[in-house]
C-alpha cells in the first residue's frame, strides 16, 4: 500500500500552491518514515551516488557512499522534523527535508525525480531517492540519535511531550505561543501550518504571550497537539482528506472560519505568517 503514496500530495505541497513553499513538518516526515519502512528496510544497499555534496553535513561524498554501500537499512526513528534511518552496523542516516524533500522508491531510472540528491540502489534492483529541489535539506550520519539531538539543541518531540513538559516549555518564555510552538529548541516538529491548527482548534490567539498561558488553555493545547498531529498522519498530510473543521484549507486570502464563517486574518507574527479567527480566538 505504501507504494500508492504520492508523498508530494501531502501539506507542504498545497500550503505551496495558496501560499508559497512551506517547510514538511513532523507529519509529512512520519509519512516519509512509514514509506521507507515499506518499501525499504532489510534490502541490500548496492551503490549509493551523491549527486550534489552542498546537502551533506558533516560528511564527505565518500564517507557517506561508504557507509551505505553493502548495509541494510534495519529501522528508522522520527524525532521532530529529523528522519532516523537505522544501519545494520548501528549508525544512522539522517535525513532532514528542508523545504521540498521528499523521497521516492522506485524501480526504472525513467522514474527517478527530477532533483535526486542521493540515490541508493538496492541489490532487488530498485532505487530511493532523496529529492531536495531547493537545496535546503541535510543528509548526515550519526552514531547515536540522542547525542545528535542533543548537538543540535532540539526540544522534546512534539508527539511525546506531556502536560508537565509543555508548562515548562511555554512558561520559561516571554515569546508568543504561535513562535514558541514552532521553536525547534523548545518542541520539535510543529511548523508553520500546525501551529495554526492546533491554536484554532485549541481557540487561543497566535499573539498570545506563552507564560501568560492558564492551565486550562495549557491542556486545550496539549490535548489539540496531539489530535491535530495524529490526525494529519492518518491524513497522510492531505489537506482534501483533512476535516471539514479544520483551518488549514483556509489558509489563503478568502478563507472563511469553519466554525464561525467569519473571514481568517493573516498576520505577521515573528516574521512568519498566521492565519486565524479573531472571533473564535480570542
């Protein structure tokens, strides 16, 4: 079934359409992530090319080609916007997809995407694809995730994080919610467009201060985080497959509040752009 996945049909692709390109956020990656696991794991890695070196971090073309050539993939992580791909040998890829990443597996070369960066062959003949148009994606290795999490000061995954956590987060930072959610120090995987979700179907304003947060709109957030996530995942980050009830389709200059049908305001909040209702987040 995971070969059906069109991973270029999810958020990032339709957010791109109404309102220029966005960055694939922690659904879009879990999807990379049950895509690779599908098509993917305990195959033969044959050859793996690097097709342009400006993607690698903190690693060489051959390093890299190297450490991938004659292993298996053997199981993948997510953490935030990260995509742990387990080694045979115990280290790990890391894929992060900038704003345009996607992966494809794929079996004849007329299949392969139009900006493959890397591309692993597999000993059944088959190929994956990390495509990066922009270039603002990063394939590196790790030994260990946590020691990379913790290099790259990432907060506690989106998905994972619990009430107690959230109150630390938010209430250690004078910052706006909508800026602190996406804040990848503070909670790892909320972007742009969740964010939004999640803050209209919690009913709390974008420009409300995080530390001034009551208890009450703490669990609303909490509880709305992980529904909208969750949700976006079964979604397959399809924004047509997405409840009727949800912002995100009115994320554009004649959207309407699904709720109250009043029309959504776009503004600039810490340089980056929120949808909401003034009506229904107050």
């Amino acid at each position: 079934m995971a070969l059906d996945y069109d991973l270029k049909r999810s958020s990032l692709t339709y957010l791109a359409h109404v309102e220029g390109i966005t960055m694939p956020e922690l659904p879009d990656v879990e999807i990379f992530k049950h895509y690779l696991n599908a098509t993917s794991l305990h195959k033969k890695i044959e050859s793996a090319k690097v097709t342009d070196k400006r993607i690698l971090e903190s690693v060489s073309q051959n390093g890299l080609t190297n450490a991938l050539k004659g292993k298996t993939f053997h199981s993948t992580r997510r953490h935030g916007k990260y995509l742990f791909v387990e080694l045979n040998d115990y280290t790990f890829l890391v894929l992060h997809f900038g704003m345009t990443g996607f992966l494809k597996y794929f079996k004849k070369m007329d299949k392969q995407p139009d900006h493959a960066r890397l591309l692993i062959e597999f000993a059944n003949g088959y190929h994956l694809a990390y495509d990066c148009q922009r270039m603002l994606g990063q394939v590196s290795l790790t030994e260990k995730v946590e020691k990379f999490i913790k290099l790259n000061d990432l907060g506690v995954d989106a998905m994972a994080v619990d009430l107690e956590t959230l109150r630390d987060v938010l209430g250690n930072t004078r910052a706006k919610v909508k800026s602190a959610l996406m804040n990848q120090k503070l909670l790892a995987g909320i972007g742009n467009v969740y964010s939004d979700e999640i803050l209209f179907q919690a009913e709390v304003h974008p420009k409300t201060k995080a530390n001034t947060l009551s208890e009450e709109r703490l669990e609303r957030i909490l509880s709305h985080m992980r529904k909208v996530l969750k949700t976006a995942i079964d979604c397959r980050a399809d924004p047509e497959k997405m409840p009727k009830s949800y912002i995100l389709l009115q994320r554009h200059s004649e959207g309407k509040c699904p709720r109250c049908g009043r029309e959504i305001v776009k503004e600039k909040i810490s340089g980056r752009s929120a949808y909401f209702c003034p009506k229904c987040q107050r």
